[in-house]
C-alpha cells in the first residue's frame, strides 16, 4: 500500500514541477509583453 502511494508522490511532484514550468514561462511571456510596452511608450514620450 506504501509503495502506491509513494509512486503517487512522485507523480503528483512531476505534475506541480510541470506546473510551475508552465507558470515560468507564462510570466517570462508577460514579462517580455510588458517590456516592449514600456519600450514603446517611452519612444512616444521622449519624441
């Protein structure tokens, strides 16, 4: 019974690591957005 629930450990573990890659590069993503925002916007405000 131990054995089951370890390898469901492992599988829930695998699981967060992948969710928290895909939280990684959704911000990393948003980041780079905002970064060519403020680019932009100071191209506009320093003419």
């Amino acid at each position: 019974m131990s054995e089951n629930l370890n390898s469901n450990n492992i599988e829930n573990d695998d699981f967060n690591l992948n969710n928290e890659d895909c939280d990684y590069k959704e911000l990393n993503t948003r980041l780079k957005k905002i970064k060519s925002t403020i680019a932009l916007l100071e191209k506009i405000i320093f003419k």
